[in-house]
C-alpha cells in the first residue's frame, strides 16, 4: 500500500521539479540569449566583438532604446503597445527645438510637454473609448507624420540648444540611465501602479473585480509612454545637436524587436521583467554589430534578425505555456 501511494506521489514530484526548471529557464532567458550572442560573435569575429571600442559602440547604440524601453514597460506589461512612439518622438524634439531656440531648459519643457500631451491623447482615448491599442496608436503615428514635414517647412534639420548639446557624453547618459533604472524599477515592482499594470492583462473585467482602476491604468501608461517620448526627444538633440523628421524613426519598432528578443511577453503579465529591456536591447545592438563585423550585407542582416525573433518568440511562448501548465 505504501509503495503504490510513493509511486502516485513521484509523478506529481517530477511535475513539480520540471516546472520550476523551466520557470527558470524563462526567467533567465535574456541573460543566456545575450550571452550566447556575444559568445558566438566573440568566437566568430576572433575576439574583436570584446575591443573597448566596440563595447562603447554597443553602449551608444543601446542608450536611447533602454531608456525608451524602461519607459515604455508599463504598456507591455498590460499587453498593450505604443505606435506612435516614433512620431511622437520627432514632433516633440522639432516643437522643442523650434520654439525653444537656444534656451536650453524652454527646450526640455517643450519637448516633455508635448510628447506627454500625445500620450495623454492616446490615453484618454484607449480609456475612454475602448479602441484598440494598435488601430488608435498606428492612426496618431500617421496623423503626427503628415505633420512633421509642414512643421520643418524648407528646412532639414532645426539645430537644439547649445547649453543641450554640451551635455553629450558618456558620464551624462550614465546618470541619466541609473536615475531612470532607479525610478522604473521602484514603480514597477514596489507600488500598486506597476503590479496592477502586470493584472491588467489578465483583462479588464478580472482587473476590475480586483479593485483595480482599469480606465486611470490605460490612460497613466500611455500617459508615461508619451512622457518618455518627449524625454528621448531631448536625449536624441542633445546626441545629434540637431532635430528633423527622421529623429526617433522606426523606434517603436525597433524598441518591440527588442523586447521580443529580451523574452518580453507581448501579452504582457507578470512575466514583464526589467531584466527584459536591458538584456534584450544589449542582446540586439550586440547582433547587429557582431553581424556588421562580420561583413552581412543590410538584407542579408535583416534575414538573420527574421529568423532569430521567431525563433524566440515562438520558443518562448511554448516554454511559458509548459511552465504554466505543469
């Protein structure tokens, strides 16, 4: 008798033991993907991926996408994404140089008001409306384009302010992506805001019977997205000295590619980690620059990327779905 309830009882051990192993696997997925990406380019480049200078290149190109990335989390984690990020980016950093001129601080308060007015617009109307988050964005990220070039009229590219452009250097970026970490980090996993954000998901209905306020979640997230915009309007002028329609082009594409890539779950849930922006945006400049290294052609790269991401995305969506069903 005791034998056969011992042999009931090892299956469910075995499940158990299984299902924590491959919670694991999940949790540290983006840091063995980056670590097998700079492996291989490691191995394959005879150790040039390791040079000082291409670790700061690595770096410079990753800056803009972690911070964005930190900002826009809130989104990804109630499975909701953001557009218009890209246009928003570009109008908020012309309107700031435009209008600020060379007044430094007018520039910043320009460049953040408008792009946290866009987040609110897109907020209060995802909220209040309930339409959906890729049609509402996608709209405003035409309706914010058509823009752009009216605005620029017959000139290029609008110059920022000298006072911002003085602030380009590596010590900056360094305060500016510790500080962010630092806040992100508090709010994502110490309040009720972030933890509520990763509810969410779960949908509105089951949120609300949770006592969460499903309508002030939406529109704070996008509201933050929108915030972030306007604050890598500012990082962007202060990197290239200059502002034009092409500033922040395709970064919420590009800031998706990453998070993919990171392991971040585009349903968002309590699966959405920090962890997944920082190794997912390294691991992907790590990519890129392994295969310009390397000699790939720019459509010989973008086969590769094709190839990568549905891997991760289809491997990680089956490990979550073994983890959750053991």
């Amino acid at each position: 008798m005791s034998n056969k309830i011992l042999q009931a009882k090892k299956p469910a051990g075995l499940r158990h033991y299984k299902g924590y192993w491959l919670t694991r696997l999940v949790d540290f997925f983006p840091v063995l993907g980056f670590l097998a990406i700079i492996v291989f380019f490691g191995l394959a480049t005879g150790g040039k991926m390791f040079t000082w200078f291409n670790i700061k290149t690595i770096w410079k190109q990753s800056f803009l996408y972690i911070v964005g990335g930190l900002g826009v989390i809130f989104c990804y984690a109630q499975g909701v994404h953001d557009f218009s990020l890209a246009s928003n980016i570009a109008l908020s950093a012309i309107l700031g140089t435009k209008i600020g001129g060379d007044n430094a601080f007018l520039t910043v308060l320009i460049a953040l008001g408008v792009g946290t007015a866009v987040g609110a617009v897109n907020g209060f109307i995802y909220s209040r409306t309930g339409v959906g988050d890729f049609i509402l964005t996608l709209c405003m990220n035409f309706l914010i384009s058509g823009t752009l070039i009216t605005l620029m009229g017959n000139v290029a590219y609008q110059p920022g302010s000298k006072g911002l452009i003085a602030l380009n250097s590596g010590i900056f970026e360094a305060i500016v992506i510790f500080a962010v970490t630092l806040i992100v980090t508090f709010v994502f996993n110490f309040t009720k805001y972030g933890r509520y954000c990763k509810v969410l998901s779960a949908g509105p209905t089951a949120a609300s019977q949770c006592g969460v306020n499903v309508k002030g979640m939406k529109f704070m997230a996008f509201l933050v997205a929108g915030f972030t915009a306007g604050v890598i309007a500012v990082l962007s002028v202060i990197r290239t000295g200059t502002a034009g329609s092409g500033t922040g082009a395709m970064f919420h594409f590009n800031i998706m590619i990453c998070m993919i890539l990171g392991g971040m779950p585009l349903s968002g849930g309590r699966d959405a980690k920090i962890i997944n922006v920082f190794f997912g945006v390294l691991g992907c400049m790590a990519l890129t620059n392994g295969m310009v290294m390397l000699g790939l052609s720019s459509r010989a790269q973008d086969v590769v990327k094709g190839i990568v991401f549905i891997v991760v995305a289809v491997g990680m969506t089956r490990l979550r779905d073994k983890a959750n069903a053991i």
